[in-house]
C-alpha cells in the first residue's frame, strides 16, 4: 500500500477513525494490526520478516536488560550483541545485497581464470528492509550501550519496529525518541484540532510535493537518462537539474506525509530533511539531508570508530568509511558506493582546504555573511551535490563518467532557445508547471531556512481566509496536475527500493 494510493485514502481514514473511538488501552495492538495489514500490502510473505527481526532484537533487548548489572556479563553481552547484529543485518545483506556479492565475487575469480555459476535463486527486495533493520538494531545497540531503557511489553516494541507511516521510508526513528510517545497514546488524550490540522496540512504538502514536482520531473529525467549517449549537453543538464529536484521532493515528500500522518495519530516523528539546499558546504549539506539516516551513520558507525576525535588522518579514513558504508546501504551496486565515496571526498577536501579560504577571504577581505558570498557557497554546494547524482541515477560508474563526458563536450547552448527542450517527455505547459511547483518548493523552503518551522507553522500563521486559499490552491495543483503521463506509475517512491 502507497501513500498516494486509492487504498491508502480508504486505509488511512478508518484507522484514525478506529483508533480515536478505541478505548485508551487497546490503541497500540490497533496500530500494529494496521501497520503489517499496511506493509502487507506489497508481499504478505515478507511481514514475517518484520517478526522475525522483531523477535530477536526484543530477546536481545531483554537478555542484554538481564545481564547488564553484573560485570562478570561482560562477554555474555557481548555475545548477545553480536548474535542480534548478525542475526539482523545477515537477513539484510541476503535479500538486498546477495546478488551484488555474487556478482562481485565472479567478476573476481573471472580475473584468474574461473567461472562462478549463476546465483539460480530468484531474490525478491522486501520493501523498507534497510529502514525497519536499521532501527530495530538502533534500539539494541542503545540498550547495550545503556543509553535507553530496555522495553519489556513486546506490543509496544513491536510497534515501534513497524510503525506504519514510517515503516518502508523512514525517517528512521530512535528508540528513545519514539517509544515513550506509543507508550503516551494508551493514557493519554490524543486527540488535539490544532495538532490533527497540522498533520492534515504536511500531508498536503506531501502529495504536492511527490505527484505535481517529482513525479513530474520523473517523466523527463527517465526520457533523458534512458538514451542519455543520444542527447546533448543542454537536455542532459536539464536531467541531472530535475532529477536533483525529483530526488529531493520524492524522498521528502514521503517523509513529511510519514510526519502528517503519524501527528493526526498523536506522535511526533522526527525531521528528515531541513532544507538541505540551503546549505553552504557539503558537510552542512548532510546534516540537513536524510537527518535519520545521516545521524545513525554518526552515531553507529562513525563514532565507533573513533569519529573526529583522532588524527587527521584517521578521521578522513573514519570519515570516508561511513560514506562509502552510507553508499552501499542506497543500493547494492558499485555506482551507489562511488556515490557515497564521493561524498566523503568532498567533505575531506572541503576540510583540507580551510585553511586556504580563511587566508583568501582574510587576505582580499571578502565579507562571508554577505548574501553574495553565500549565494555562491550555495550554489556551489548545491552543484557538487547535482553532478555526484549522475552516479546516483546511472546504471554504472562507466556511464556516470560518459554521462558528465557529454554533459560538458557536448554542450548546446541553443537548446534552451530552440525549444527542443520540449520534447524531451514534458510540454511547454507540463515544463511550465514544474517550474512554478519549484518556485513554491523554493519559497517553503526558504521560510524554512528563516524560522526553522514547516510548511504546517508557515500556514497557520496566516490569517483564516488565506490559510483557505492555500489549502485550496494545492489541491486544485494536486487534483488537475498530479495524475498524468502514460504508463508512468506515479504511486512508486524512489526510496522503496532501498
């Protein structure tokens, strides 16, 4: 079941109905019944590995509850640590990355000569499989840090495993963060107008995002890049443009309805993107961008290995690990991990050249809070990121090369006044539309940026009558230019795949 399915506006209504009638008690068992019906909706066979996951990380929990007051226990827990991570991120690396291992290792044996037979195993990637497995083993590791309490009702832990707004997309909530608000919702009163309207309206702005800005910036983006060796410059500039766009409003848009929706059910989820191309460096770039993800990465892998407290050196190495780790967890093929290697990079040089631009600006006293400096840190933060997603969205490392190869040989400056950029999936009108859901995007954004609120605050502080018209504009936007492109399955989010 998908967000912006019919399903889903029959589902979504019943189970606040429901919950809002239910006694107080019985609330969390309803919310976890709905979510595996919910997640049940794309493979029933596959909820079971939900359990499963469930299970063990619940044992863990509790075994490592029992053993951590003694300190002869030390191995003991250790064991139990382990057994929980291999247990969980062995079914992870089955499902999504068998294939890529299989792969990998043929082409090295092919080096000397052997021949690996085909995998002859038919693997299908459960949807959100990297999501649910990275918070599931977010809460163990807590629990053997000490750093949370361990959950003993397994109702309640079960549901913060498979919560459904965020279950298949994220963002990928924290123990400490998450389960003391379920545990709120069976004696406290959930229900609250202002809080419900407030969900309703990151909703809206959900869909507006998803079905008018990426889903049309898709049609494009999948025209160029699928024959990309037969266009020039100019179309393939505007490619790479949109797909930064449609990226960026495809993932967030699921994120902001996960946020919609758990708020009318009386949970706040955490911040997944914070208007991350309004930031002035890379690094500044990902504490703004997939904030659950990058945080877990932070907290999970790059501290452990000692984080920034170390040498230069092995801070780079600490730095370069978690990206190209962060890489392989969006996809399962060598062009996601030079994606990710490539983020790492731009952080290490960015650090490495400090230095050089504190002495450049003190030197020819450049003034670094003015909006032109800034405008240009902007810019430039928001071009690497752009170009590093050619990577991203090619098929190989050898096509995101030749794709940048013509995107600056073949340039074709007269495309933009041609008007052969209008046959490249979308017409005058439909380019015209994308632009306008852009500027909008830019302008919520950029409120953002100011006041550090949401689209839900920016509303709220207008007056009456023109919290009305904007309510009512976006769903006109919604209803007239959100369904459209032949053949093209405008329900499908990006990040499912990962």
């Amino acid at each position: 079941m998908q967000f912006t399915s019919f399903e889903f506006a029959v589902f979504f209504p019943v189970v606040v109905l429901i919950f809002y009638i239910l006694p107080k008690k019985c609330r969390q068992f309803w919310l976890l019944a709905a979510s595996y019906y919910f997640y049940m909706g794309w493979n029933a066979k596959y909820a079971l590995l939900i359990f499963v996951s469930t299970i063990v990380t619940y044992l863990c929990g509790i075994a490592l509850g029992i053993l951590k007051h003694k300190k002869k226990n030390k191995w003991k827990r250790i064991s139990v640590i382990c057994a929980g991570l291999v247990i969980n991120l062995g079914i992870l690396v089955f499902f999504k990355y068998f294939y890529f291992l299989h792969e990998s290792v043929a082409a090295l044996v092919g080096i000397f000569g052997f021949k690996l037979k085909p995998a002859g195993i038919d693997i299908l990637l459960p949807v959100g499989i990297s999501f649910y497995t990275f918070q599931a083993v977010g809460y163990m590791i807590d629990v053997y840090q000490g750093t949370v309490k361990v959950e003993k009702n397994f109702i309640r832990y079960a549901l913060f495993v498979s919560f459904f707004p965020q279950l298949v997309a994220g963002p990928i909530e924290r123990s400490g963060h998450l389960l003391h608000q379920i545990d709120a919702i069976t004696h406290k009163n959930s229900w609250d107008f202002n809080r419900v309207t407030r969900g309703l309206l990151l909703m809206l702005w959900g869909f507006f995002m998803k079905m008018v800005i990426a889903d049309r910036a898709a049609v494009l983006v999948n025209t160029v890049f699928d024959i990309y060796y037969m266009f020039q410059g100019a179309a393939l500039l505007l490619a790479i443009f949109f797909f930064t766009i449609q990226i960026y409003c495809d993932f967030a848009s699921y994120s902001i309805i996960a946020m919609g929706t758990a708020k009318v059910l009386g949970i706040e989820l955490m911040a997944n993107f914070e208007a991350p191309f309004f930031s002035r460096s890379v690094s500044e770039f990902w504490r703004r961008w997939h904030v659950s993800l990058s945080s877990w990465f932070r907290d999970y892998v790059y501290i452990p290995l000692g984080g920034s407290r170390c040498s230069r050196v092995r801070k780079y190495f600490n730095n370069m690990v978690t990206f190209v780790v962060s890489g392989l967890w969006h996809g399962a093929s060598w062009h996601f991990v030079f994606w990710g290697a490539l983020q790492g990079l731009f952080i290490i040089i960015g650090d490495m050249l400090k230095p050089i631009k504190l002495w450049l600006t003190d030197r020819f006293q450049v003034r670094v809070h003015s909006f032109g400096y800034r405008f240009f840190q902007g810019v430039t933060t928001f071009g690497l990121f752009m170009i590093s997603l050619v990577f991203f969205r090619a098929e190989t490392v050898r096509d995101g090369f030749y794709y940048i190869q013509r995107l600056f040989t073949k340039f074709d400056i007269w495309s933009f006044a041609n008007e052969s950029i209008y046959t490249l999936g979308l017409d005058r009108k439909e380019m015209n539309v994308l632009w306008v859901g852009i500027f909008i995007l830019i302008f919520v954004d950029a409120f953002y940026a100011r006041r550090k609120a949401f689209f839900d605050t920016m509303v709220k502080s207008q007056c009456l009558a023109v919290q009305y018209v904007i309510v009512a504009l976006l769903l006109v936007m919604i209803v007239v230019f959100g369904v459209y492109g032949e053949g093209y399955d405008a329900t499908q989010f990006i990040y499912f795949q990962f």
